[in-house]
C-alpha cells in the first residue's frame, strides 16, 4: 500500500513538474524564436526612427511610428479602464453586497463581454464610426481598445475585492465610514495590489491586439500628433511586414515582434514590483 | 455629526465623551434589545430576543458556538447589513436611537460603538494611520489634535511605548496580540462609549489575552462593554452581568454569581458542568 502511494506520488509529481516547466519553456521558444529571427534587424533605428520611403521593400527607418501609437492607444485604453473599472467593481463589491442576483447577472454579462473576440469589438467599433461619419483615428483605438480590456479590468479587480476578508468591511464600517468612504479608503487600498495588475493585464492585451485597432486606428508612417489622425500600432507592423516577400522586411517584423514581448515583458515585471510594493500594508 | 469635544485651554485633548449629555442618565440601559428576530432563510437564528444592557459594566454573552451570540452582536451596530441572507425584525436602542429603524445617519449610531473582532482587522494602512482614520472620519483634520490623540488611544491600550518609533510601518507588521490592541485603540478613537468584543481574545496567546481583559477591566470604567465569549472561566473573571444563550434564545441573565452559582435552568447547569 506505501509502496503503491509512493509510486503514485512520483508519477504526480512528475506530471506537475512536466505542466509547469513545459509552459516556461514555450514562452522560452517563442522568445528565443522572435530574437533570433528578428536579431538581424534590432538596432536603435528601428526604435528611433519612423519608416522612411521604401521601408516596406527594405528601404530605411524603424516602427517608432507603430510604437509611439500602440502605447497611446494602450495608455489611452487604459486610463479609460481604470475610470471606469475600478468604480465598477467597488460598486459590485460594496454596494451590490445584499443583491446577489444583480451582482452575478453583472458578472456573466462581463465575462461575456471579456470573452467576444476583438475582431468583434472591431467591427462594432467600425460600424460606430460609419455612423459618425469618423475616419479611422487615435480616438477611436482608444475607445474601442478601452471597451476591449475594461471587462478585464473590473472582473479581474473584482475577483481580488472578493477576496478580501468581511471582518475588514466590519471594521471599516464600524469605525463610522459610510459605503463609499470603506470603498475608497479601506477596500481599495487592499485590493490596489490586485488593481494593479488587472490594470496591467488590460494594458498588455490592448498593446498586444490587432483585431480591433485594424479598421478603427488604421495604420500611417506618421505619428500622431492629435487624437483625429490615424495611429500605427505594432501588431499591424507586424502583420503587414510577415507578410512581405522580401526577407529584410520579414526579420522587420520579428524585430518588431521582439520590441512588443519586451515591452509586455516590462509591463509584467513592473506589475509585479508594484504589487508587491503596495501588498506590505495588507492583511491577509 | 455628533459633536466632538472641544479641547480645552492649553491642551490637545479631544476629552471624553462621557462629558457629553448624549450618554444619558447613569441608571439608565445603554442599549436595549426589543423583541429582535433574525432569519437566515428558514433558519430561526434570533429568537424574540430582549434584553437591556447596563451601562459602564461588562455584560458578557455567553453560550455555545453558534448559539446566534455573534449576530446578537453585529445586529447592535446593524452590521447584518452586510449578510445578504439576514432578515432582521425588532428594535434596538442605542442610547434613544433604534439603529435598526434609524432615521438617522448610521455612521454616526455605529460610532458610539467600538468593535473588536475575533481576529485583528487591522486597515491596510500604517499605524499611525489606522488610528487616525476614525478620528478624520469624525472631521477632524488638525494635526496635532490627530497626533495627540492617536498617542493617547495607544497609550490607553498599553501599545504606545511599543510602537512609538514605527508609527509609519504598516500595522499588519505588528504582532497579533498588538494587532488586536491597535484595533482596540483605533475603535476608542472614535470615542464611543460601548465596546463590542466578539471573542477578541480568541486568535490571541494567552499573555495577550491577559492584556486584552485587563484592559477591559480598566476600560469598564468609561466604557460599557458587551463581550462575547464561549470561554466560562473568561466570563467568570470578567462579567458584571452574564447572558446566558442557547440555540438563538436567552435561557438566563443575571449577575455572574447567581448564574454560575445558582443556575436555575438545566442548560446552563449543563453548561457549567461542562465548561468546568
């Protein structure tokens, strides 16, 4: 019977040690991949400069004009996440605490929402702009990026509000704070870690996505100077330059791919940082 | 908002509520349960419960673990609002508000409540600031009035010489018998003049338990407190007057030494025997 536990143990084990270890070792792959087929063209000109005549067959410049626009439209997105996102899951949190029919029909109605393809968010985007008779713009990357990842914002920063203990509702409250005073001084304070990272989760996504900034933010060798011009963002380099049949162009693209996983990469690691900075203060 | 002492000449001091006239007479029940009923469902958790409880004494809820002592507790400052299942029926006065069926403003009602947990919540901030919180929320934003009080509702729980050179550090960084004294101090500021104490000595050790109750044999003098405790020989050191509780029904009350000494029904003779 030991022996038989034993051996039960050992296969386990292994199998947690395979799951955990294989996944490090795709994102090993897929980073190492990016690197070494995009090596070739990663020099400062490609972060420093914008794409010069020729560029796109093999002519001179860099995907400053994609990077600058993907981080306004992620910044942008999310700045609208957090303002809208954080009041929404204090809210289901806080206030939607005695209607719990109300509080779970807002949470699959979010999931949904988290879970429609880009591309939809795209087309929805597109059909809103036809009817306003705008062009394809920063503006409308944004807004359309910021409905993208706001259901990623709350939800995820809702999952961490729930966790947070009821004695420390008690606590807040019986100390004299109103609903909202608990939500914003008590409660988000507790959850600002987990906050943080929804937040970054968003950003990350929204830089990542191409679907819905394809028809909505277009794509231009300039950078944007106001919210009505049109906005390159890096996956849409990427996609336009894998394409290419000259090889330059191509390793472009996985320069370009490779710019992107750094920036998420420092997105990550910031999340991280800052999580744990502001989680010394926190019960658990 | 209920008015705050004004310091008097020459000091800092926020002073003590149990000057204000919004204590009421000395005689007179600080809080009274009519006819309270709580319902979790089907479930009968509360049973047409009334009882009156004196003031500046320490009135201890005794009982087995889910005997409905806690709800009784968490319906005093209407904290039942936060369980959604709770159906709550009956009035309960606090001084002459019903808390239940306030017109007034809650906030204000629970103020004149302190309440310690089971276990320490102390608020995800620094020391200093976990003090303080209360008294801001009262509308206070001088700081050296702040700063004042803070010091002497740490001094109050024996915390202050312990802490006094971290008041920045984040309170979860206290032990947890500190802990529990922070939130005892941070629940004094707000200068209530009822404890509420749900088994606040129940995650402690026992020396930090000794501090808690002789803390409260100090405090009774200003305060009234209402203690919650399964613990017999706890309210055997502590209790003025004991409520004795059974599967949601008040089976007996009275001053400890009739209870414990001549207990008239056979659940609490059971009890005791038991408990001993």
């Amino acid at each position: 019977m030991r022996k038989r536990k034993q051996i039960e143990e050992a296969i386990f084990m292994f199998l947690l040690r395979v799951s955990t270890y294989s996944l490090i070792a795709i994102l090993a792959f897929i980073i190492v991949i990016i690197f070494v087929k995009g090596f070739g063209a990663l020099n400062p000109d490609m972060v420093l400069k914008t794409p010069k005549g020729g560029f796109y067959y093999g002519g001179e410049g860099g995907v400053l004009n994609a990077i600058v626009g993907s981080l306004y439209i992620a910044v942008g997105a999310s700045v609208i996440a957090i303002v809208l996102g954080a009041p929404a899951a204090l809210y289901i949190n806080v206030h939607l605490v005695r209607h719990k029919r109300t509080r779970n029909v807002i949470r699959y109605l979010l999931d949904a929402l988290w879970g429609i393809p880009s591309i939809v968010y795209g087309a929805f985007g597109f059909t809103l702009m036809l009817f306003l008779g705008m062009n394809a713009s920063l503006i409308a990357g944004i807004v359309v990026v910021a409905l993208l990842i706001t259901p990623i914002v709350v939800r995820t920063f809702d999952e961490v509000l729930s966790t947070i203990p009821i004695g420390l509702h008690e606590a807040s409250l019986a100390l004299g704070s109103t609903n909202t005073e608990m939500a914003f001084k008590v409660l988000f304070k507790q959850g600002l870690p987990g906050f943080i990272t929804a937040v970054l989760l968003g950003f990350g996504r929204g830089i990542g996505d191409a679907a819905s900034v394809l028809f909505t933010a277009g794509y231009t060798d300039l950078i944007p100077t106001a919210l009505d011009e049109p906005a390159a963002t890096l996956p849409l380099a990427i996609f336009f330059q894998l394409g290419s049949p000259i090889p330059e162009v191509r390793e472009r693209a996985f320069a370009a791919a490779a710019i992107l996983t750094i920036i998420i990469l420092i997105i990550s690691l910031s999340a991280r940082i800052l999580s744990k900075r502001y989680s010394r203060s926190n019960i658990r | 908002m209920i008015p705050y002492i004004i310091p008097s000449e020459g000091t800092n001091d926020l002073g003590h509520d149990s000057d204000l006239s919004l204590r009421g007479n000395g005689s007179q029940p600080v809080v009274r349960v009519k006819n309270l009923n709580v319902f979790a469902g089907e479930h009968h958790i509360l049973k047409n419960i009334n009882l009156e409880i004196p003031r500046n004494k320490i009135t201890v809820l005794l009982g087995p673990s889910g005997c409905g002592k806690t709800t009784l507790l968490k319906c005093m400052n209407k904290l039942t609002d936060l369980y959604k299942e709770l159906k709550v029926s009956g009035s309960i006065y606090i001084d002459d508000d019903d808390i239940l069926n306030a017109q007034g403003y809650i906030p204000e009602i629970r103020q004149r409540m302190g309440l310690l947990s089971q276990r320490p919540f102390p608020l995800p901030m620094s020391i200093f600031r976990n003090v303080s919180y209360g008294i801001k929320l009262k509308g206070i934003s001088d700081k050296k009035l702040i700063a004042h009080n803070v010091e002497k509702y740490l001094r109050e729980v024996g915390l202050w010489e312990e802490v006094k050179d971290r008041l920045n550090q984040p309170a979860t960084s206290l032990s947890i018998g500190q802990q529990q004294r922070l939130c005892l101090a941070r629940g004094l500021a707000v200068k209530p003049h009822i404890i509420l104490a749900d088994e606040p000595t129940s995650a402690l050790d026992p020396i930090s338990s000794k501090i808690i109750e002789n803390l409260f044999k100090e405090l009774k003098k200003n305060y009234t407190i209402i203690l919650v405790t399964h613990v017999l020989r706890q309210a055997v050191r502590l209790a003025d007057n004991v409520v004795f509780m059974y599967y949601g029904e008040i089976i007996e009350q009275g001053p400890p030494e009739r209870l414990f000494n001549e207990p008239a029904t056979e659940k609490l003779k059971e009890y005791i025997y038991e408990g001993n």
